[in-house]
C-alpha cells in the first residue's frame, strides 16, 4: 500500500511540473529524400538556424522557427504530421522560438 501511495504521488507530482513528455509524430514528404537523407538535411537547417533569442538574463540559444522552415523547404521538405513518410524520431525533434 506505501509504494503504490508513494508511486501515485510522484507520478501527480511529475505530471503537475510538467515534465511528463509528450508524443507527437513530426513527419515530412519529400519527393525522393531517404530517412538518412533527411537527418543530414534537418542537421544543416538547425545549424544555420542556430541563434539566440532574447530574454530578461540575456538571452538563449536556440533555433529560429522562420529560418528553420525555410531551409527546409528550400530542400524540398513538405511538412505533413498526419501522413508524412518520412517520421522524425522523438529524440530527434527539435523546439524552436
């Protein structure tokens, strides 16, 4: 009965912080990009998109929406969460400002 107790309050716990991760498919058409070709692609977008942002201590690094979706257009990426062939792995995903 403790642990059950103990485990109920630290699953409430993490999931009023926030921190419970969320799962949601970020997937891309291409008309002949390969998976690999793509995580080479998405590497080169999120250098160039690499920037910082400001805040009230300065500011952070991070990668720039505008530039970020441009670059991958610019390569042919069509962005289609729903049906898109090419799915980008969790751990792969990036945030954007």
């Amino acid at each position: 009965m403790r642990l059950s107790m103990t485990a109920s309050i630290f699953t409430l716990c993490f999931m009023i912080s926030g921190c419970v991760p969320t799962t949601s498919r970020v997937a891309y058409d291409h008309a002949t990009a390969s998976q690999q070709q793509m995580y080479s692609d998405r590497a080169e977008c999120a250098e160039q998109a690499k920037g910082i942002t400001p805040t009230t201590s300065g500011g952070k690094t991070g990668i720039n929406d505008g530039i970020w979706e441009n670059c991958l257009a610019g390569k042919g990426y069509t962005r289609n969460n729903s049906t898109g062939r090419l799915e980008v792995p969790a751990n792969l995903q990036v945030t954007t400002y």
